[in-house]
C-alpha cells in the first residue's frame, strides 16, 4: 500500500518524513529541507555539504507528473567533497555524485532523473579500469542561477553552465554552457539563444 494516496495517512508520513530528515541532517547542511519521500544521502564526516533555503528534494513518482526512478541522491565520495546548493532548487529523483566540487547556484530546476557529477568514477586506461581508483579526474561543476535542466540529462566533470540557460532533456552535458542559451542532444550542443 502507498501511504502517499490516502490524504491523511500522507500528511503524518511526510510530515514525520521531514521531521526525521531535518533533525538528522539540519545541522550539517544549513537549512531546513523539504522532502518528498526519503532521499539518499551520503556524507562523510569533514566533508562540505551546505545547502540554502527552500531546497526541495523528491523521492517519489507521486510527487513527480513524469515519475522519478529512484530517490534522490546526494552522495559526496570522500571527506574533502564540497557541495554547495542554492536557495530554491528542486530535484526530482536526480542525483549530485561529488568527488571534489559541485556549486548549484539559486533557482535552479532539476527535471526528472537529472544527475550531475565531477568524476569519472574510473579510470580511463584499460588496464586494472575496474578496481582501481588511482589517476581518475575529476573537475569542479558549476551551475549558475536559474538554470533549467530537463529530465534524464547528465552533466559531467568540469562543465560550467552560465545563468538562465536550458538543457533540453535526455541531453549529456560535457562542455560550458554560456548564459542564457538552450542546449541539448548527445553531447550537448548549442540549440538557440533565449
């Protein structure tokens, strides 16, 4: 049974959902955040995870009119990890996965599915690619004010999205993307300008 349909028993589940969150992770990210449905979030201790007001994380499909397909993840990969998310950004069943930097700037939308990294997890040289973590890169993500991204878009290490700018969805974002542009497709290139 989803305690999400039945209007009371979805009130007290969020109500205590938000409660139980908060306490535990108010003190290290800053500000009170608001859920739907329980994300995932993983910090190690000393590592930097400061989040403004009115953030809004949604872990369920019944929040979501086009459905997520897992919670929202927040993961930060080792104790130097920083991680810093505006005022007012919402994501929907997306993910930040930090090695070392990640800056979502203020009003900045996430669709659906959306995940933002600054690592390659892995290796590039064939040899000893899946157990081994010495030589991956990592760069720093930045995300400006008021960015849109749309469902099922990926954006990877080292891009740098200006403000205002739109990515179109299921686009894979590899380079910087200047302000008040759309951009989208696989790899991400430029659409029109706003």
């Amino acid at each position: 049974m989803n305690v999400y349909k039945i209007w009371g028993l979805r009130k007290i589940w969020l109500t205590f959902e938000n409660f139980f969150f908060n306490f535990k992770y108010k003190s290290i990210l800053g500000n009170k955040v608001n859920i739907y449905g329980s994300p995932y979030v993983f910090i190690p201790k000393n590592a930097s995870a400061k989040f403004g007001k009115n953030v809004t994380l949604i872990s369920s499909s019944y929040f979501s009119e086009p459905g997520v397909n897992h919670e929202v993840m927040i993961r930060l990969l080792n104790e130097n990890a920083k991680l810093t998310i505006g005022n007012n950004v919402g994501i929907s069943g997306g993910g930040v996965c930090v090695q070392e930097e990640v800056v979502i700037g203020n009003e900045v939308m996430f669709g659906a599915n959306a995940f933002v990294t600054d690592t390659d997890f892995h290796p590039v040289a064939p040899e000893n690619r899946r157990f081994s973590k010495e030589n991956v890169k990592s760069k720093k993500v930045q995300i400006d004010d008021n960015v849109f991204i749309g469902m099922n878009t990926v954006i990877l290490k080292g891009v740098h999205i200006g403000k205002n700018s739109i990515i179109a969805a299921g686009s894979v974002v590899v380079k910087d993307v200047p302000a008040i542009q759309i951009w989208g497709g696989n790899p991400a290139k430029f659409l029109r300008e706003l």
